[in-house]
C-alpha cells in the first residue's frame, strides 16, 4: 500500500502488546509504515480490546469495528448496541481499513493508487517467530515502591471529575439478608459489558460513583425487554435506570438482588462489574450458573453469588417478590 501511494479509507488503530513489541516494530520499520499509510498507532497499554479511545459519533446509525482482538459482540467497544464488533486477523484488519468497506476480498478485488491505477494488494510474507536481530525490550517504566509505604499519602481532589478515593467496605454486621426487592431480573446473555460498559465510561473507571451510573446498562429486562431499565417497587415508576433503583434501595436500607440467567458475567475479567453493585448496595446475585471469574469477584467484594438447585426457577421470580 505504502508503494502504491495507498492510505486508510477509514480510522486504523495500532496497539502493539508490550514495550518490547513496540520497540522492536520500531526498530525494524514496521511502525512507520503503519504510519505512512495513515494509521494512529496508540500506547502499549489497555484499551483496544474494550473502545479505550476517542470515538467521536454524532449519529446512532448501525455501525462496525473491524479488531483482531478477541471480543466480538455489540456494543463491545463504545457502549452502543448499534455498533457491530468483529474479529480479523491483523492482516485483513489492515486491508479492510485501505478500502473501507466490509465487502472488500483482498483475494480478488483492486483499490485505487495514487496515479489512478487499480492495483491489487500482495499477500504478506511470513514473519518469522524471532527477529532477526531478536527483541528490543525497549525503555524499562518500572518505579520500584518504597521498602515502607505506610507514611505515603494519596493526595486525590475531593472535586476531581474523574478520581475518588474508595474506602474499605464495612465489615459484615451479621445480620441476614431479609426482604431484598429484585433490582433487575436479566433475560439471555449477560457479559461483564452488560453489566459495566466500557466505551465513554472508561474515562470515570477512577471515580466509582460516577462510573456506577451504568450498572446493568445493557442488561435486558426479563420483565419489560428493555435495556438497563426496571420497575422501582418502592415508588411504583416504570423505565428507571436500575442504577437509580438501585439508590433508592440503598437509601432506604434495603439490600436487593440481581437474578441472572446462564453464565452470568461472561467476558472480560471486569472488577467493576462487582464493584459496582457493591457500592450501590447489592446483598446477592442469583444465577442460574455464572462465568467463573465474575463469580469470584462478586465473592471478593462481599456479594453472594447464588445459583438455583434448579435452574428452571430463574422462571419463577416475579418483578415485585421479595
């Protein structure tokens, strides 16, 4: 492409896996010809997988990301049920951003260089498993703590927008958990993005109760098909956002529970996904069975992760039981 005067047609991202990755591309010149094709090539951190970048859409018009990494469901990187997410290899990634339309076959169809011509792309040459002049391990960032960290204070603006300080959760006051309203009962698929969506919230990932505002955002409501919406039993109002319910429980003194249908908390690893209903005063999740990881997080956060003796009584849970 690079020869041919050919750059991207649409937004190409670059995130290479480690510092020793990125210093090596860089050495032997792949990354600047991902550069000279118009690619942004981001820091070696987090982020791709889950939208961690400036997405900038004014419309809700169904839309796609094309990734080569490993998540392939709506809403997966922005949040928004419109956008399609869908795997490739890093080979037709590339090629399909150089056109700019998923139907594009680098097999058998041309694109347009820079004289007019149209030109079709070589297929890649095989990479070998070692550099030839082996890996660069790049610039160390490590900054060792120091022997005694018990005089070190945390200096965290009480008015920062995206930072809060979290303190330790109160000790379990050993009483059981009693008439506990359902907050959500959630129909299908539930993954760690229903749950806790990424996308735009990741920049209030530091600041809990702001993140928080998207607990169950994409869950579906077994009651009322909706997303992320519910019924308030103590109020009676319909189509609230169950982080809403869910405060006005916890105003109230009531712990509530999640009802969850298969493996619920599949997905991403994500610790919010049980921080949040702890903060917003959640006693329980029960599952007709849960994704392994988010089962351990709910534990380790203080929140029973219950599953059904039988599963077919996930269908016998009423909007108002307690």
């Amino acid at each position: 492409a690079k020869a041919f005067g050919i750059e991207i047609a649409t937004q190409l991202m670059v995130t290479p896996g480690s510092e020793q990755v990125r210093a090596t591309i860089e050495r032997d010149g792949q990354l600047e010809s991902l550069r000279s094709i118009g690619a942004t090539v981001l820091a070696n951190a987090c982020g791709p997988c889950i939208g961690q970048w400036r997405r900038a859409r004014e419309n809700e018009d169904a839309n796609t990301i094309v990734t080569s990494y490993n998540r392939n469901f709506p809403a997966r990187n922005d949040a928004r049920p419109q956008t399609m997410n869908f795997i490739a290899s890093p080979e037709m990634t590339v090629a399909l951003a150089l056109a700019g339309r998923l139907s594009f076959n680098p097999m058998t169809d041309t694109l347009t260089d820079a004289q007019g011509n149209a030109v079709m792309l070589e297929p890649p040459k095989q990479a070998p498993d070692v550099p030839e002049e082996d890996f660069d391990p790049g610039n160390s960032s490590y900054i060792a703590p120091p022997e005694n960290g018990s005089s070190v204070e945390v200096v965290v603006d009480p008015n920062s927008p995206r930072i809060e300080l979290i303190n330790p959760w109160p000790a379990w006051d050993q009483k059981d958990i009693v008439d506990a309203p359902v907050v959500m009962k959630v129909q299908g698929k539930c993954t760690t993005d229903h749950i806790s969506p990424a996308g735009p919230w990741l920049s209030l990932r530091g600041h809990l109760t702001k993140f928080s505002e998207n607990f169950l955002m994409g869950g579906i409501n077994a009651y009322n098909g909706e997303a992320g919406k519910g019924l308030d039993v103590l109020s009676g109002e319909t189509g609230v956002a169950v982080s809403h319910i869910a405060r006005h429980y916890q105003a109230e003194g009531l712990k509530w529970v999640v009802v969850g249908d298969s493996n619920y908390g599949e997905g991403s690893s994500r610790e919010h996904a049980a921080l949040s209903p702890k903060l917003l005063g959640g006693g329980a999740v029960i599952a007709r069975s849960f994704a392994r990881i988010h089962e351990t997080n709910l534990k380790k956060q203080g929140l029973l992760a219950l599953t059904f003796s039988d599963s077919a009584d996930y269908d016998k849970i009423r909007e108002d039981d307690r």
